[in-house]
C-alpha cells in the first residue's frame, strides 16, 4: 500500500501514565506524532504482572483502562490523521511464559514487544535504583552473557513480533571488552529462526550511553540475516515521541535497510522508508 510512497516510520514502543513513570494521555502523544509527520503510531506500556510485582508496569486490574485509553487515542488519531495501534511492551521472564500467552489471548493486539529488563528475579538491568547492586554482583561480561541469554530464550519463545532495544545493558555505558558482535550473533541468528523483528530503539540516545539501541554492527549483521527492523523512540512524554527519528532512519538506510515493518492483528508487512 505505501510501497511507492516513502513513508516516515511507524512509532510503535510508546507509553502511557498506567506504568506509573510516564506521562501525558495518550491523545497528547497521537499530537506528537501528527506534529512530527508519523502517520501510525503504537502504544506498547509496560506489561501486567499476573499480580502484585514491581512498581513500574501497569497492573492487571489496569489493563481494561489501558485498552479503554488506546481506543481514546485511535478516535482521536482519526481526527488527525494518525492510524493508533495496540500493542504491548512484554517482559521476558523466565518462569512466567505460560503468563506471557495468556496475555496473548488477553486483547486484540496488533503486536507484542519482547523485552528483557531482569537479570534475575529482583535485578533489572536498566533501572538506575539497581545499578550499585547490579555492579556489585556482576562483571560487565557476566551481565552482559546473563541478558543476552535471556534474550536469545525471549526471542526463542516465539512470543514476540519484534524485540526491543537489543543491547540495552550498555545504557549506563559500562561494556564488556573486545569485540561485542560475539554477543550480538547467537540473538540475530535466534531472530532469524523465530521470524522476529527488533528495533532501533532512540531513548539510549536519552541515556547516559548517549547511542541508539542497539550499536551498527548489530544494526549491520541482522541486516545481511534478513531480519526486518522498526524504528521506535519508546517514548514516556509526548515529546519524545518521534524523538531522534532522522538520525535512525540515516543509520538504518546506512546499514542497507530500505523498508521496515508495520503491524497489525499480529501480522506483519514491509513500507519503504
Ligand atoms: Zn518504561
Ligand atoms: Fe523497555
Ligand atoms: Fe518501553
Ligand atoms: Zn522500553
């Protein structure tokens, strides 16, 4: 449908104030995105536990009111010219994968994020309260095996259409040494097998790393395997959103990228860009 007609990209990893650590309605975001030229837009808010787990995801009794709220959104988005999508943003825990599917079941969803934030049960990787504890217990190295196994296994689960901002662990800038791509590989290959996509996430630019999720050479090796990109700025305000779009559609169309994914009820299709 868009394939003659070079598209800006779909936004689809946004939040919403039910995650306790975004904010502005959801219809302020549909705005953002009218403003910056984004004509289909997504939320994906921090998935519910099957009860009480941490204090930064929705909860489950809230996920009547987050569909209720992206229904808002896609009326309001009609006004304006913004096509609003339903999706989720779904922690991979190990353990808790027969929750992920019913999830699943749980609403129409147009497309499912998979993310790993816990290194372990209590630990997560990104929050800037655990960093100390994270540093403590783990090496860079360590830290780094431990989530990229837990993202190989979230890919591997099938559970997802696209995966979020791969290497996420640098955020706070402390990498492991050498050549990262050892890391980067078994996780493209495991894409590649379960057909799923990933995203140049923008928000590392945000961050003290000040680098888009995930580095080039990542960007350059699922590339040359196939694996479709989206380019998402997992916006927590209205004003991200759209945030840092020209500078990861410059690097995606560096690494050869010529069309990116779009979503909806789970199916996925290629728009130029
Ligand atoms: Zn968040
Ligand atoms: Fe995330
Ligand atoms: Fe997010
Ligand atoms: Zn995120």
């Amino acid at each position: 449908m868009l394939g003659r007609v070079m598209a800006a990209p779909a936004d689809y990893h946004m939040h919403t104030p039910l995650c306790h650590h975004a904010v502005g309605d959801p219809r302020e975001y549909v705005d953002a995105a009218a403003r910056c030229g984004i004509s289909e837009m997504g939320f994906a808010c921090h998935s519910p536990m099957d009860g009480p787990f941490d204090d930064w995801r929705m909860a489950i009794e809230d996920l009547p009111r987050y569909l209720e709220m992206v229904d808002e959104a896609r009326a309001h988005g009609e006004t304006v010219g913004v096509v609003v999508r339903l999706g989720l943003e779904v922690d991979y825990l190990r353990g808790h994968e027969s929750w992920i599917e019913e999830l699943a079941s749980r609403a129409p969803w147009d497309y499912l994020i998979g993310s790993v934030h816990y290194l372990t049960d209590e630990l997560v990787v990104d929050h800037p309260d655990h960093l100390s504890q994270v540093q403590a217990r783990y090496t860079a190295e360590e830290v780094w095996e431990r989530y990229w196994e837990l993202y190989v296994r979230a890919i591997q689960s099938c559970s997802f259409d696209f995966m979020a901002h791969p290497d996420l662990p640098k955020k706070f800038g402390r990498l492991p040494e050498g050549d990262l791509d050892r890391f980067y590989t078994p996780a493209i290959a495991a894409m590649v097998e379960a057909d799923t996509a990933f995203e140049i996430n923008t928000a590392g630019l945000r961050k003290p790393i000040q680098a888009l999720y995930p580095a080039d050479s990542f960007l350059r090796l699922a590339q040359a395997a196939g694996v479709p990109l989206v380019i998402s700025s997992d916006a927590h305000a209205p004003d991200e959103v759209g945030g840092h779009f020209p500078e990861a559609v410059a690097v995606a169309k560096d690494a050869g990228y010529t069309r990116l994914a779009r979503f909806t009820g789970r199916s996925r299709t290629l728009h130029a860009f």
